[in-house]
C-alpha cells in the first residue's frame, strides 16, 4: 500500500513534468526556467528542487518519459501488425498526426538539439531509440525481412526524417512506396 504521502509526492512530480513537456515546445528548452516551471504547475520554485536535483534532469525526465511512451505505443502496434510492409503503413500511419509543428513534435525536436550539448540526455535518448531499434530489429528478423537490424537503424532515421521535414513544411509525396522496399524480401531462387 502506497501511503499518502508518497502518492502526492508522486502526484507533485507528475505535474512538474507536465509542466515541463508543455514549456519546452512553448519556450524552447533554455528558455524553461524554475521560476516560469513552478508557476506553470502552481507551485513555488522550492518545490522543484525538492522533487528533481536540478533543473536539467526534470527537463530530461519529461522528454525521455514523453519518448518512451511514443516508443512503446510503436511497440504495440507492431505486435499486431502481420507482414513488414503492414509495418511501414501501420508505422506512417501512427504519426500522421505529427505536423513536425505540434507540442510533441517540437518536444522531440528541443530535445534532440538539446542532447548535443548534454553528455546525460544524449545516452538517455539514443538507449531509447537503440532499444526501440533493437527490438523493431528483431520483429523484421521474425518476418524474414534481410539485414534486419540495419533495416530497422534504417526505417527509424526515416521516421524521425520524415518528422523533421514536415516542420519544414516539406512532405514526401508517398513515402511508404519507397519505405516499404526496404523491407521486401528479395524472390526465392528456383
């Protein structure tokens, strides 16, 4: 039994990341401070300090935790989908709703550009993304796809591509034609 305490601790650190997650792409990442962090989520600067050892690790907590989720909803979806070209589709389809503009995308976006000058928050996304690799890796390996693991470093860049370019404004006409080639398997020979 959690006692109540700790539940409201909890509840405290829950609201400071949303806090977070939302001023990131409002602001951008250095433009997040305490002050404006503890006042979005109703509370006084202390709090923060209380709950996070610094400023930095709330922020990467927020990102990384909004990333993992976007990462193991991925996960699911393949484990329904049947065939490596299904995945292609079912993977587009799963971020048609990114503009590359929205809240998540610019989310990801701060991020990403924030871990090239954080040592931490770089080996924190890049053991997301190895991890969703390596298991997107394995699925195509199950479903005969060749190279598998590349294939899946592959598909994984082209996703996060594709997102970059729509903040741009740039859209691939049909991208899962071209995507869906990378999984094909090659014809068995006779």
């Amino acid at each position: 039994m959690v006692s109540p305490a700790a539940e409201r601790g909890r509840a405290v650190r829950e609201r400071l990341l949303d806090a977070a997650a939302e001023l990131i792409p409002e602001r951008g990442w250095a433009a997040v401070s305490t002050r404006i962090l503890a006042e979005r989520a109703g509370m006084t600067p202390s709090v923060v300090h209380y709950h996070f050892p610094s400023l930095s690790s709330l922020l990467n907590e927020a990102v990384t935790s909004r990333m993992r989720e976007l990462l193991a909803g991925l996960n699911d979806l393949l484990e329904s989908t049947r065939s490596p070209a299904g995945a292609i589709e079912t993977m587009l389809a799963s971020v048609e709703e990114y503009t590359g503009a929205d809240a998540a995308s610019l989310l990801f976006v701060e991020a990403y550009l924030a871990s090239t000058r954080d040592d931490e928050l770089r080996e924190r996304i890049a053991g997301l993304v190895a991890e969703f690799r390596q298991r997107f890796g394995g699925w195509l390996e199950r479903h005969g796809v060749p190279a598998p693991f590349e294939t899946a470093a592959v598909l994984a860049a082209c996703l996060d591509g594709v997102l970059l370019h729509r903040g741009l404004g740039l859209k691939a006409n049909d991208p899962s034609g071209v995507l869906r080639r990378l999984v094909s398997t090659p014809p068995k020979e006779k």
